[in-house]
C-alpha cells in the first residue's frame, strides 16, 4: 500500500523531491493531493514499508 511521507507545494519542488529520494534508491511516486486557487498541494508517496526511513532520509538531507 502507498503512503503519503511529505507533502510540498507546487510541482517543481515535488519532482526535486522525488528525484532525490529515487537518486537513494527508494521507490516513490508524485502525486496531486489539492489544489485551492493557483496554489497546488503534492503528496510524495512511497510504498508503507518503506516510509520511517524515507522520513530519516529526508530528515538527513535537509528536507524535513
């Protein structure tokens, strides 16, 4: 099952985001989670088993 493990605004920082992760080797996903007027919410989503060390991950690199 997917989850979501960070939520950014706007898509360019999403693909930033979900670059790095792939670049550490986790499987993951972007995904539109909600949109209000011209400003767009995406969820990262990762397989669940993976999750708490895709949040350390983040943690590390100074994303979190």
């Amino acid at each position: 099952m997917w989850t979501a493990v960070y939520l950014v605004t706007g898509l360019e920082s999403a693909k930033k985001i979900e670059k790095k992760l792939k670049d550490e080797g986790f499987l993951v996903k972007v995904k539109l989670f909600a949109k209000e007027g011209d400003e767009e919410l995406y969820g990262i989503l990762a397989p669940e088993f993976e999750a708490d060390e895709i949040q350390s991950v983040l943690f590390d690199l100074g994303i979190m």
